[in-house]
C-alpha cells in the first residue's frame, strides 16, 4: 500500500484530497493509500448532512474566525485545529471479505486501528458505538467511511494534544450520539492521547503495511473540487 503524509495547504484542499484520491482509486489509478495530515489553524468540519446551525456555535464560529466546510463522508461534525492528526485510508471493497459491507469495513478497519494503538499506551483502546476509539469511556478518535463501487474512503481524527475547550466552545452538542455517551458534554467526552504524531503515523504505517511513497497527487481534480466544492459556501452551508 501506499502512503502520503502531507496537508495540501488549506482545509478545503485537504478535505478535497480525500475525494480526490477515493476518485483516483475508482478509476484504476490507485491501489491502496494510507494518508496522514495536520490542521494548522482552527475550523469546524460537518459530516456530509449534517446541518450548521445544528453542530455548530456559528456565533463563537464567527466571532473567532473559525470557518466552516463540509467533509463528502458522513457521521458527525468535529472540531480541527493544532493537536490533531488526521489520516484517510482509501481500500478496495472487494467482492466478498470485510470490507464488502458498511458494518464489515467498520469493524474490520476499526479492529486494525485498535490493535495498532494499543503497543502505545498503558491502558485498554476499546472500540466503542460504531467508529470510535476509547480509553476507558472516553473518545480519542472518530472515524467516517464514504463508498463508491469498488472502493471505499474511511477517514478520521486522532486527538493527539488538542485543546479540548475549543471543542466545546464551536461545536454544540450532537443531535445524533451513540449511547455510551450519555449526553456527556464535550469536556468530560473527549480525551487526548497525549502521543506525538510520528509515534502513531509509523504504528498505522506498520499496520497497514504501507511503505511505498505517493509521488504523484491528482492536482487538477484536487483544485477542481475546491472550486466546485469543498471552497463554497454553497456547498459548506448547503443546510
């Protein structure tokens, strides 16, 4: 498999980059990828019917300069900024296995990425709701998948050093949660891992067996998206 670690320059790129290369793989053009990158600055990212106004404090938003965008995955609205680390997994679906359905991928991929984290810490990494990680009944990582015919996009966020109060400053809280949460506010939710981002790139690196550099990116499908897309408000507000 291959991989990539390198943010594209801005959140809308980013967020198109993934589509971009689910594209890519679609049309025979990429086999497998692992890729990681890095928010510099702060923004809110809803999943792909997620409504704004719903997920997200659009005054705070506004008063702090915390724009807005929407990823083409689903699940729910997270907050990005300096601390987290995000990586995308783009796999072929297969025509049977694990990864042939929506449950199976989530399990299957979940799986990997638990057992990947846990040489890492000192306590348990569970799984819990659909796609999340945990250390006791807090959550460290989300995750999301997206489906095309032959390939599938699953992609999330690993919380690494964030500042957590930013979480409860932007985002309000989810009008759809899993029930381990027990409508806990964000500060008492969410947790950090507290390991640095080369530790863990080189451990999902390792589970994914991902050694081989992507050297060419689809650029042009990449800007077209974020002029299309992922750079409009037509699409970031579009409810």
């Amino acid at each position: 498999m291959k991989y990539l670690d390198q943010s594209q320059g801005t959140p809308a790129a980013d967020l198109a980059a993934d589509e971009a290369l689910l594209d890519l793989a679609e049309a025979g053009g990429l086999a497998g990828l692992l890729r990681f990158w890095e928010p510099v600055g702060r923004f809110v990212v809803l999943g792909y019917a997620n409504r704004a106004a719903t997920e997200a404090d659009l005054a705070a938003c506004a008063a702090d300069g915390v724009a807005i965008y929407r990823r083409c995955s689903g699940g729910g609205t997270v907050l990005q900024g300096p601390g987290c680390l995000n990586y995308t997994l783009v796999l072929p679906q297969g025509e049977s296995g694990p990864l042939h359905t929506i449950s199976g991928a989530n399990q299957f991929i979940m799986e990997r990425q638990r057992a990947a984290l846990q040489p890492l810490l000192p306590a348990p990494v569970d799984i819990a709701g659909h796609t999340d990680l945990v250390l006791g009944d807090r959550k460290f990582s989300g995750n999301a998948q997206r489906r095309k015919r032959r390939f599938l996009l699953f992609h999330g966020t690993f919380l690494l050093h964030c500042n957590l109060a930013d979480i409860a400053r932007y985002l309000r809280m989810p009008s759809q949660q899993p029930a381990y949460r027990g409508d806990r506010p964000h500060g008492d939710f969410v947790t950090n891992l507290g390991l640095s981002a080369d530790a863990v790139k080189a451990a999902l690196r390792e589970a994914w067996s991902a050694h081989e550099l992507l050297t060419e990116l689809p650029e042009a499908a990449i800007t077209d998206l974020v002029c299309e897309r992922y750079g409009t408000e037509a699409w970031n507000r579009k409810w």
